[in-house]
C-alpha cells in the first residue's frame, strides 16, 4: 500500500502498565531515505505546511507590510521565520524522539499538564473556524475575479464561488483513501506555480537592496488610523509566520506522512529546513514586490483588488489572473487540510479528558490497537465539527461582511493568544530527561532561545490587547 495508509502504517506494542512503548519499538511500513533522491521524494509534510502557513496569512501580510511601509518592518519577517523554523524543529524532536512512545505533540502536552490537551485542542477548533473563514473568502474571491467575463453575478459572485469552493473541499476532507497523497501532489504543483510567479514578478520590479537592508534595523514607523498600523501589521506577521495553532499542523502532516522514531529526525530536518527556505523567499518576494510596486504611491493593500493591482504593476496584464491562481489554490489546500487537522486535535484532547468514549468507540467499530490514534476517523463527533468547521464560515463572504484584508489581519493577530501555552508546554517536554531520549534533551541554549521566543509572543499578545480596545474606544 502507499506510504500513508494510516491503518497499517505502525504497530503499537504494549507494556505491562498499558502505556505505549517507545518509538525504537514502533514498526512502519515507511522508512527513512539514504540517498538525497530519496531525500527529494520523501519532501511533502514542509511543503504541504508552507502552503498552509502561506493561505493563513503571510501573503496578505506580506502584501499590507510592503504597500503601507516599504521595506520597513521587514525584520518582522526574520524573527518570525526564525521563531516559526525553531519551534516546529522542537515540536517535532519531540514527537520523533520521545522516550515514553508517544506518537502526536499532544500526547507530550497532555504530560506537561492534563488541562494543556483540552486547551489547545479548543483554541485550534476556534482558530480552525477563523482560518477557514478568511480562507473561503479568499477563494470566493479569486474565483469571481477569474471567471467575471464568463459568469457575472454581482454581489454575489464572491459568496457563490465560496460555496463552490466550500462543496468541493468538503468532498475531498471527508475522502479516507490517499487523503494525504493528494494533498502533496497539489502543494508541489501550487509551489512551483508560485516560485515561477514571484520570481518573473520580482525581476520586473527589482529589489531596493540599501532599503532591503535598512529594514532589517528594528524600526517601528508610524502607521494608518484604524486596524492597519505598523503595531498590528507587524503583529500580525509574527503570529501568523512565527508562532501560531498553524505550528501544530507540521507535526501532524508527518504523522500521516508515517514517520515515526528518532531514525527520521535528519530527514524531517531536511524537509522543515527546505520547506522553510521556500516559505521566506517567497514571502519575501511577495513583500518587494509590494514595495516597489504600491509604496509612496498613496495606494496600500486594503483590499482583494489592490493585490491583483500590485501584480499588474510588477508583470502587465497577466499579472492580475497570476495573482487570483495563485491565491487560490493556496487557500484551497487550506481549507482541505487545516479544518481536518484541528479539529482532529480537538478530538484527540477529548479522548485525553474521556478516555472512555476512545475505548467506546474503538469496540464499536472494531479499532485495531495498531491504529489507535485514527480512532477519531470513527467518531461522530470528529464528521459533525469537521462539517461545522468547513461549512458555517461561509457567512463571511456575504454581502456586508468585513472585506478579505481586514478578516485576515485579525484573525492572524488572534493567532498569537495560543503561542504562550504552546511554548511553555514545549520547553518544559523538551528539556525533561524523563520524557526525551538522552542525546535529544534540549541544551541550555535551545530552552533560552525557546524562552525568548515565547516572550515575544507574551509581547505580541500584549500589544494586540491594548490595540484591539483601543480601536474599540475610539
């Protein structure tokens, strides 16, 4: 069978004491490359979750970043593909090289603390609905745009092509058989479509490399009335790049991928470090762009039209149904793969809190003990969330709703809310001799860097606060 055929992908060995036992005695169908053409083949979680970090917001941040302040904030974008790139590494160390056999990141949590689970498995189910919000939308969007010459239905164009976008996503989500596979199959073709794009866009546009430059020296500029100044702005590009509920995907991604034990950490390196290498060029790309195309010329991303604007200014004609290509079919692996893994993490935190509908639901339906984590594939509850999740946001595209720019700011400036919870429980698993194996203990370096980290999630958090009610009052 193919390498992500969940069911027979492990099988768990039991202890006396009824704990799984650790990954060295987990057996897999799948193995880890020795050649670099294996290494090659074996990418697809990084590129998958590149796409999903992408359609979460870093291109519409990117965009609102480059048009309103230049080259300005972009030392934004370094510490948060800093931050993102180290706490991925972490959470994956941990799930690849835990000496106690647990298989997912949310096992090690529920370790931390019990509550940890329930948590974050709610706060990703929330998030889960806000994402796929912006995601419908921006789908709805860019299908109405591609096909205005041919279908023409007003306002409600953009709530149309959502709903359309919304039936097939939903189709596919609910597909048990090469779910994975395909997902992989259309990240590569969608990045290398938006690697070409960006790259032809930059070269007709060029690149200002003393501005390059003195936008990496910290600056804070002074910003726009309303939600988009240079507080949230540069707010929402650490939480939505650097540290988010959208982290926990990676981890995740390679469970279905099927690697398991600390034989598959150098490639899963290779794969998060390839993934991550793509993911800042080209947001990168998409910023200079926005710089050399929008900014001092009075007109800022504000909208679904001033991106296709930007893109005609940098490539002519074609620029505009570049942009709307490739918005979508970025989204559209989102809203394939984001609602199914969050909401499947809210499942699994359930069976932390009830163990007993777990074990219910397995004598049911026949489980296997081999595939106890797919349990949630059998639960009620996992189809009637996911159908929620996938289907309700697509009021948001409405007539009279916020328009796509806005609801995607601020949904990635709420992404930050999660980061504090999600980097304690992190350092305290990874820096535990008694729930890591001997040589993957953190050193002191990687715990303070970690720390440092989740302080500036504390800060964004902080400065999101004061923003949000101070837009209120005024």
């Amino acid at each position: 069978m193919g390498s992500i055929n969940l069911a027979t992908q492990e099988l768990n060995m039991t202890q006396d004491h009824g704990e799984r036992t650790p990954e060295s005695a987990v057996i897999t169908s799948v193995r880890p490359p020795t050649s670099m053409s294996g290494y090659a083949k074996s990418m697809g979680p990084g590129i998958v979750v590149v796409l999903s970090w992408l359609g979460t917001g870093d291109f519409i941040s990117a965009s609102v970043s480059g048009s309103t302040f230049g080259y300005a904030l972009l030392w934004t974008l370094v510490v948060a593909v800093f931050s993102r790139y180290f706490i991925v590494s972490a959470m994956s160390k941990y799930q690849l090289c835990n000496a106690v056999g647990d298989e997912t990141i949310l096992d090690g949590y529920a370790r931390v603390w019990k509550g940890f689970p329930m948590y974050i498995g709610s706060a990703t189910c929330i998030l889960g609905f806000v994402y796929v919000s912006f995601l419908l939308l921006a789908a709805g969007t860019a299908l109405d745009h591609l096909f205005a010459g041919v279908v023409r239905l007003g306002v409600w164009g953009v709530p149309f092509w959502a709903a359309v976008t919304m039936g097939v996503a939903v189709w596919l989500a609910v597909q048990r058989k090469r779910h994975y596979r395909g997902l992989e199959i259309l990240a590569q073709l969608t990045m290398s479509a938006l690697v070409l794009s960006f790259l032809i866009a930059v070269v007709g546009t060029g690149v200002d490399i003393g501005g390059l430059f003195k936008g990496l020296l910290f600056e804070l500029p002074p910003g726009q009335a309303g939600y988009i100044t240079a507080i949230t702005t540069a707010i929402g590009l650490i939480g939505a790049v650097g540290g988010s509920a959208a982290n926990l995907l990676y981890p995740y991604l390679m469970h279905e991928k099927g690697w398991r034990g600390e034989s598959f950490r150098k490639v899963q390196r290779f794969d998060l470090r390839a993934g991550t290498i793509v993911m800042c060029g080209l947001v990168l790309a998409v910023w200079v762009v926005a710089a050399e195309t929008l900014h001092g010329t009075g007109t800022s991303v504000t909208s679904a039209d001033d991106l296709a604007l930007m893109m005609g200014k940098a490539i002519g004609p074609a620029g505009p149904p570049i942009m709307w290509c490739a918005i979508f079919f970025v989204v559209f692996d989102n809203v394939v793969t984001q609602p199914r893994v969050f909401v499947r993490m809210f499942i699994e935190s359930v069976y932390k809190s009830c163990p007993a509908r777990e074990q219910r639901i397995r004598a049911a339906r026949g489980v296997p003990d081999s595939s106890v984590k797919d349990t949630f594939a059998y639960d009620r509850l996992f189809w009637g969330l996911l159908i929620f999740v996938m289907t309700v946001p697509v009021i948001f595209s409405m007539p009279g709703m916020p328009g796509l720019v806005v609801i995607t700011l601020l949904g990635n400036s709420f992404n930050v809310l999660t980061v504090p919870v999600i980097i304690i429980g992190l350092i305290a698993m990874t820096t535990r001799r008694d729930l890591m194996l001997s040589h993957y203990v953190n050193k002191w370096w990687e715990t303070a860097v970690l720390g440092v980290i989740g302080a500036i999630g504390l800060w964004a958090t902080y400065e999101l606060i004061l923003t949000v009610v101070g837009s209120i009052a005024s």
